[in-house]
C-alpha cells in the first residue's frame, strides 16, 4: 500500500472522541491529488494509564508508527485533537516538502503561547522557539520552509524512512509526551526538520481559545517603562532584572 496515514490521538466521553468539531472538519476536508495516494484517518483512543496522564501520548503515537509501518503507508501525518488546519491543501502542502520530518507551524500553550518552530542551533541540542529571536524569526518567514530543530506532535509529517530508522522515547522519563527527545534524536541522526509557514494552525485553549501564529507573537513582550538614556560600549542586564 501507498499513501498517507493521517492519525489523531484522543480519549472518549460519553459523547464520543474528545476531539475539536473543528480539527474534525479541518481533515476530513483534506485534498491530495491520486499522484499522492490515498489518504486513511485513525482516530486513537486506547490511553491504557488513565486520565491526564502523559505516558498515554507515547504509547498512542508508539501504535501510530506501527500502524504506519504495518500498513505500509508512505507518511505518517499526526494532527492532535485541538488542532485545526488552515485550508483543504494543507496536507498536500506538507507532502510536497523536500523532508523527512515537516511541521506545521502552531503555538504551544504552556504558559505564554510561543511557536512550535524551535530554531535549528547545529546537530546537537534542541534550540528554543523562534519567537525568542525575533530577528530569526523575521529572517525564516520569509521563506516558504525553515530548518528547525522541532518540535511537537500537533501537526507533524513523518515520512516512512523516519519510521524505520527511528525509535519513540520519553528521554530517560523527562519528556513523556516524546515529542522533544524524537526531534533531539533526529538531530543526533543528522535528519534535517523543516517547517511550513504555509501551514499555520490554529491550537485550541479552553481558557484562551483559539491560539493562531502571529496573532499572539505580537502579545508577547510587554513594555515595563520607558527611560531615555545614552550608552557607550556594551551593557549586559543581570538575570531577573528588569
């Protein structure tokens, strides 16, 4: 078989997947010419360590690989169940990237949003998010793919290469989701990760709503003060001061 496997780990209520009508509709609406095979969707729901308990991501995204594998799929596509995709080409735009390991480009909402898109600082460690280096940042949207160094689950392209050479992890029980130890194994593989600023997704939260890129990056930094002064030479501020 040939083609791609989209999967969407979730859990069940009474009502069925605890899944976005949103992210629903957002891939059921996927379009991929034939030249790029079929297209299947698994919603996943066996979370064997009980509720709120992030073992249950690896051992979700551990039977998306060999589903994957097993169904002899080209790619494997992972599109969280709070996540919502920009338009009916966005997985096409995804496979048609030159790259073993694509992303979408969503905001992460621990704490203040900041982009999934980690920027790539060499093969070995995972750098921070590109909302972090506003300059960076400017410089890679303006080109269609960037080079990072991950990193999440959300909206993630992983082609069948990857699924044969590499293995899931929780990084020695510090990263249980395994979404940030499978980037920094893909550094150490030397496997290059682009990102897709034609991809944007929208990620939902339940206190914030919906979270798009570049409509919170703006909200990221607060002015404090303003002090006029004049310097000469360099200044460094000491952690913790503002």
């Amino acid at each position: 078989m040939s083609g791609t496997l989209i999967f969407t780990p979730t859990w069940l209520t009474d009502a069925g997947p605890a899944m976005r009508r949103e992210t629903r509709a957002s891939i059921q609406e996927q379009r991929l010419p034939s030249s790029l095979g079929a297209m299947e969707w698994v919603i996943g729901v066996e979370n064997p360590f009980g509720p709120h308990d992030l073992r249950n991501v690896l051992h979700q995204y551990r039977n998306a690989w060999r589903a994957a594998l097993e169904g002899r799929f080209d790619a494997l596509v992972t599109v969280e169940h709070d996540i919502r995709l920009p338009d009916d080409g966005a997985l096409k735009r995804l496979l048609a990237t030159d790259a073993e390991v694509v992303f979408g480009v969503y905001m992460l909402r621990h704490g203040e949003p900041v982009l999934n898109t980690y920027r790539f600082e060499g093969d070995k460690n995972v750098g921070q998010s590109l909302t972090l280096h506003r300059r960076d940042l400017m410089a890679a949207r303006r080109r269609a793919t960037v080079r990072v160094s991950g990193v999440g689950w959300g909206c993630t392209l992983l082609r069948r290469s990857v699924l044969e050479r590499m293995d899931l992890s929780d990084g020695g029980g510090e990263n249980p989701a395994g979404d940030t130890a499978f980037a920094a194994a893909c550094l150490q593989a030397k496997i290059p990760m682009l990102a897709r600023w034609d991809v944007m997704c929208g990620h939902y939260d339940p206190q914030r709503g919906w979270l798009w890129p570049f409509k919170e990056c703006a909200t990221m930094v607060k002015v404090i003060g303003v002090q006029r002064v004049i310097m000469r030479g360099g200044f460094r501020v000491p952690p913790g001061v503002e």
